[in-house]
C-alpha cells in the first residue's frame, strides 16, 4: 500500500510516495531524499544527532513517521545557509569551537536555531545547557556549544533590532 504525502523541504515543496507507513523522517530524508546531513545516532531518540526543525519545532526524526507529516514544513541542516552565506549558528558553531569529530554538529545546530527562535536561549549558560540537554556530544565540546548558542543569540538579536529601525 503506497501513500502520498506533500512535505516543504527547505522551503521546497514535495510529493512523497511512501511505500511503507512505517518509514521515519530521518530514513525518509538520508535515504530517500539525499540530505545526509542530519545523523543516524542512537536512533531511539536518545542523543538528538537526528535533531531537526518540523513546523519551527525542534523534532527528534529518528522518532517522527513521516507520513503523520502532511503538509509539513521541514528544515535540515542543508537548508539553514542563504546561498554561501552560513546561518549565524553555522559560523559561531565554528568561530567558537563548537564541535570536535562533527557527528552531533548538525543535530546541536539545529537544536541550538530551534532554541533561540522558541526564545529559550537567553545569555545565561545553564539556561542554554538546559535547552541544549537533548543532543549529547560524545567528545564533550559542551562548553564550545555553549559559547557558540550564546554567541549566535546575541548577533541574531542584534541583527533583528538592526531590521526594526
């Protein structure tokens, strides 16, 4: 039985037939749709390396069935750049170190955009570990992290307030 599913992927739009209900968005993305950025960890929910954002919510997609996603909007790790331009969390991901072998990079960063648009991010580390509690980083770049989520809160407020006046 094959169903079909309409998703926007960074921000285009597609027509999904899936063969099996029972597929993830996470097998769905890397296997199907060649966007292998987001990673297979755990896949039990359990390290957030699959973090990705779903209707500007923070989703595990190792534990998303992709049909329950008509009509979605989803966002990758390959969707957060503006043509050459890196997402302000890419480059203080990179400015402050945020990350050692790679594995958990794509899933911390999307965790770390979802936090700062839910308004959750604050300055304040400990907040910012909170939020950030979900994606482990086996290499335990934690503190990089941080500085890096921290960093990206303040250019983007800045940017933000640049854009009101």
């Amino acid at each position: 039985m094959s169903l079909s599913i309409r998703l926007t992927i960074n921000g285009a739009p597609r027509d999904i037939a899936l063969e099996d209900a029972r597929v993830t968005l996470l097998d769905l993305l890397r296997e199907r749709l060649a966007l292998p950025g987001t990673k297979k960890g755990c896949d039990r929910g359990q390290c957030g390396a699959c973090t990705v954002i779903v209707n500007g919510k923070r989703v595990n997609s190792c534990l998303t069935l992709a049909a329950t996603l008509d009509g979605a909007q989803v966002t990758t790790i390959e969707g957060l750049a503006t043509g050459d331009r890196l997402h302000p969390v890419q480059e203080a991901f990179i400015e402050q170190d945020g990350f050692q072998c790679g594995y958990c990079t794509p899933g911390q960063i999307m965790s770390a955009v979802g936090l700062i648009a839910e308004g959750r991010a604050g300055d304040d580390p400990e907040r910012i570990r909170e939020g950030m509690s979900g994606n482990i980083c086996r290499c335990a770049a934690y503190h990089g992290i941080t500085l890096a989520v921290q960093e990206a809160t303040r250019r983007m407020a800045e940017a933000e307030k640049g854009d009101a006046a």
